[in-house]
C-alpha cells in the first residue's frame, strides 16, 4: 500500500497508480558495481520473456548521488515504449560505502498494463471499470485487501490507515452493491497471499465501517 500515488488536480490517481498493488522487487546486498549491472541484465532477461523485449527498454536518470540519512545512492528509471515501469536503485553506507546493496522494483498491474496497452482502468477494475467513480473503486479493492488480512478499522495504529481509505467511499456506494467487485478483488490479493477474512466478512464488515462514519465525515456521493 502507498497513499503518495500520482493524483491530478481533482485528487485522482493518475494511469498508472493504485494505492494498492502486487510489489515485484529484488534486494540484495551486493559486492562491488558489477554486480549492481548483472542484476539490471538478468532483469531485462526477465522482462523479455514477459515479451517486454530490451530493445524497447529505455533506462533514464541522473548520477546524482542522494542522501537519507545514514545511506547514500543513485536512482535509474526504466521505461517500456515509453511506458514507466519502474527503477533500480544502488545505495550504500555513507560512512562505509563497501557496503552496497540493490533495489529493483516494479508492480505487477504495470508489467501487465506494459503488456496489454489498453486502458488502465480496464485493466485494472475490469468490467467494474465504469461502475463508479476511479477513488471509489480504488478504495474498495484496498479496503477489501486491508479487510482480508484482518486490518480492521481502528481509531490508531494500522487500523487507522483502513478507516481512512473507507472513509473515501460516498455512502451511496454501499459495498452490498459491490459484492462483486469485492469478491473479485478478494480472489485477486488471495493469489499473491491467502487473505485471513472470507469475502463476505470483508463485505459485511465494509457496510459496518461506512454506515457507522458520522455523514461530516462521507464523501459527497
């Protein structure tokens, strides 16, 4: 999950973001540079077998060397036809950069939008692209996602983060009616994880959540 997707000027996520997705990554620690460029090699091998072929990848950034603290590193792009895929990422101790290690990562929806080329919301949300509003319809497939691993609403802590994305969805939008929606984005996360709630525990406690939310507290429908 990550609440710093891309939005445009009406708070919508742009093509492209979700606040949830299935994260692919590699992390490693590594020894010296040349390991850093075998491992950027064997993923265009990956991305090639996925029919993302390397001629058509395009690695972009700036050597520009950043710090967070106790680490330092530099961070290169990687596009497909000009799609953004995602980046790798080199960083070491500042205090000892002996110490390397490798970030790569990408999500799995973009590997599959790299693929498909057709509209994002289709891809994603499929025949519920048009069922409602993109935020709503973001917002059930992460709450159905926080639900399922028993993240239950909460006034603090990782509760907090469910009753925050719930309380994005208009009132209007009862999860009774997006049953389906739900069970397909339940059987969507079960794949990449087994989700601990049925889905329709995740639906009932749903309808719980925003028929309970003060109205000051709902979207505008």
């Amino acid at each position: 999950m990550r609440l710093t997707g891309q939005r445009d000027e009406q708070g919508t996520l742009t093509d492209g973001f979700l606040t949830s997705f299935v994260n692919i990554s590699r992390i490693e620690p590594i020894a010296d540079l040349g390991s850093y460029a075998t491992i950027l090699d064997e993923w265009l091998t990956v991305l090639s077998r996925l029919s993302l072929h390397a001629r058509h990848i395009t690695i972009h950034g700036r050597l520009t060397v950043w710090r967070r603290r106790q680490v330092e590193g530099i961070t290169l792009r990687y596009n497909h036809v000009g799609l953004p895929l995602g980046d790798i990422v080199l960083l070491w101790n500042a205090c000892d950069p002996t110490f390397m290690a490798v970030d790569l990562g990408t999500a799995l929806e973009r590997l599959a939008w790299a693929r498909a080329r057709g509209p994002w919301q289709d891809l994603v949300f499929g025949s519920f692209a048009n069922a409602a509003a993109p935020r709503t319809l973001d917002a059930i497939r992460t709450a159905t996602l926080l639900l399922g691993h028993g993240v239950m609403p909460a006034a603090r802590g990782p509760g907090s983060i469910t009753r925050r994305i719930v309380a994005t969805i208009p009132s209007s939008a009862s999860p009774l009616g997006f049953s389906s929606l739900i069970r397909a984005s339940h059987s969507f996360w079960n794949q990449a994880t087994p989700l601990v709630m049925s889905w329709p525990a995740v639906t009932c406690n749903l309808e719980r959540e925003i028929t309970s939310l003060p109205a000051a507290q709902r979207p505008a429908s």
